[in-house]
C-alpha cells in the first residue's frame, strides 16, 4: 500500500536493511550518506531519503498559486507562497509519513520491505515518533500563520485528512482517493492565499489533482498488491486488477478535463485569451504524459511501475511551467 515511500530498484529488501538503512529507500540517497547518525532515524520516518513525495505534495500547491497569478496578475507574496508552500510541504509530508509509520508499525513489522522502518526495527519508539511529528507539525504552523486568515483556515482544517489516511486502506477499496484528498488540498490553500478567496476554478483543479492521485498511486501499489492481499490491505491496485489500464485510461481523462474547465474558468476572460491558451497548452501536456505512463505501463514489472510513479514529479511540473508562462502573457 503506498504512503508514498519508494523502493529500490533492483535491490532486494533484506540486502538493504545494514546499518540502520530502511530497505525501500533509494540506494545512495543523501541521508545515508551525508547526514549525521542521531537524526537520520527521524529524517527516514520523514521519508526525506525518498523526495519524491514532497514533490508529489508540493505540485498542486505551484498549480493552484501560478494559475491563481496568471488569473488576477502577479503579485510579490506569490514568492513567499511559492517558497512557503514547499517548505511546507516538506514538513507536512514528513509529519503525515511519521503519522503513517506510527499507525502501520504492525502491519509493516510483518512485511520484509518495511520491517526495517525505524519504528518496527526498533530504531525510535513511538513515542519519539510522535515528537518528531509534533514538532514537524509545529514548525510547519509557524509557515502557515504567515499567510491571510481564509489560508490558515484551510490548512488547518487539513489535518483531518491527514489524520485519516493511514486507516483508510483498512476499510475501503479506494484508499487512494483519501490520499489524493489530502495530497491536493495545496491547489486550493495556494489559491486562497493568492487571493485571499475560494472559487470554481480551484476546486475544479483541486478534483483534477485527486484523480491524478489515484492514477499515479494506483501505479505504485502494484509494487505491493502480493503482500496487500496477504495482510488484508485494500487499494485500487487490487480492486481494479487486470482492469488497471481501462480505470486508469478514466482517470487520465478525468483529471484532464476537470484541469481543462479550471484553466478555462481561471483564465478565458477578456485579454485572457493568449494566458488561457498557455494553460491549455500545459493541460495537454500533463495529459501526454500520463498517456505516455499508461502505454509503458506493466503491472507485473514492480521497476516499472516505480520508475512510472517517479515521473509523476515532471508530469506535474508541466502544467506548472505553463501556468507560470501564462502569467507574463
């Protein structure tokens, strides 16, 4: 089941678990390497060896900040959001991964990939756990109450969703749906602290960002859909089977639709034509590139389908790119 961990490619589990490395991690990531040996249990429980998570949080917070812009003009405090929600979604990822390893140390002391985590291997109790998240948590506040009130309002009221995900897969099929749910939640926070308001067109991009969640995490939990089945773990990745590609195929078309009415709300306005078509432009090529996943799709080859689910981080970064190109338009 994916909490949006990474496991490496062409290493079995059991070889990497030396000297306190948590077996899915990257091989050579820069935790094992270069920080000092008290923090790295705490930087592994944040999943900071494995970036591509943040990323995964972070994009739908340039999605909604950048179309925001393009929408209603570039203003100064559009650099701090940037700048805000990316330290933010590093200290929120991390949080929500120490959230997720507090709740699963059961499940994954049973399972060879993840029994080397820091807390089923013993390398910090839960009860440091829960500091370090507190902590995470806490230094993640003080980013969020430099921005208007609606804003705080918003990431705040997150915690919800975040609170729940790590039980979701213990009680529905679509475990990723409550992933993309809190993952995409940026879209909106961005937009509100851009423009201090909520309207269609962020929530619709928020809707695409979900579907994007489900078809990207549905990838991934192909990698674990044995051991799922095996511990009693659900996920789309189970639920759609053999039938992964035609969903998938539903999904794409989803997210790139709802994507297509939020540039389309945003940004066709008088003078908004050149800014619209930039952003329809950036759509189109999110929606290539999930294509391009779908063709190279193979759910019985785990490589591939991480190698795919990495990729999710340039997918998500095109639409950016244009967005950005739209606000000089």
């Amino acid at each position: 089941m994916s909490d949006t961990a990474e496991t490496p490619e062409g290493h079995s589990a059991l070889d990497r678990a030396v000297d306190g490395q948590v077996a899915d991690a990257v091989k050579g990531n820069w935790v094992d390497r270069l920080a000092p040996v008290w923090p790295r249990p705490y930087l592994r429980l944040s999943r900071a060896d494995r970036p591509v998570g943040t990323w995964l949080l972070y994009l739908p917070c340039l999605w909604g900040v950048t179309l925001a812009a393009a929408s209603t003009g570039f203003r100064w405090i559009d650099l701090w959001i940037v700048l805000g929600c990316g330290i933010g979604a590093f200290l929120m990822r991390g949080a929500g991964c120490t959230w997720n390893d507090i709740t699963d140390r059961n499940i994954d002391g049973e399972v060879a990939r993840t029994r080397s985590r820091p807390i089923p291997s013993g390398q910090v109790t839960v009860a440091q756990a829960v500091f370090w998240m507190v902590i995470q948590s806490l230094a993640a506040f003080f980013i969020l109450i430099t921005f208007n009130w609606a804003t705080i309002a918003m990431g705040v009221g997150s915690l919800a969703l975040v609170a729940i995900y790590p039980f979701a897969k213990r009680f529905t099929w679509w475990p990723q749906v409550f992933l993309g749910l809190a993952f995409n939640w940026g879209a909106m926070l961005a937009w509100v602290a851009h423009t201090g308001s909520l309207s269609l067109a962020p929530v619709l991009l928020y809707l695409a960002g979900i579907a994007w969640t489900i078809f990207y995490d549905t990838i991934y939990a192909h990698q674990d859909k044995e051991d799922d089945a095996l511990i009693g773990v659900k996920s789309t990745a189970r639920l759609f089977a053999e039938n992964t590609p035609v969903r998938l195929q539903q999904f794409l078309l989803g997210a790139t639709g709802l994507m297509v009415l939020a540039v389309v709300l945003a940004l066709l306005h008088p003078a908004g034509g050149t800014a619209a078509f930039m952003g329809l432009i950036g759509t189109a090529g999110f929606a290539l590139h999930l294509y391009w996943q779908l063709r190279r799709l193979d759910t019985e080859n785990t490589d591939r389908c991480l190698s795919l689910f990495r990729s999710n981080r340039d997918a998500g970064l095109i639409p950016v790119l244009c967005f950005g190109l739209a606000i000089l338009a």
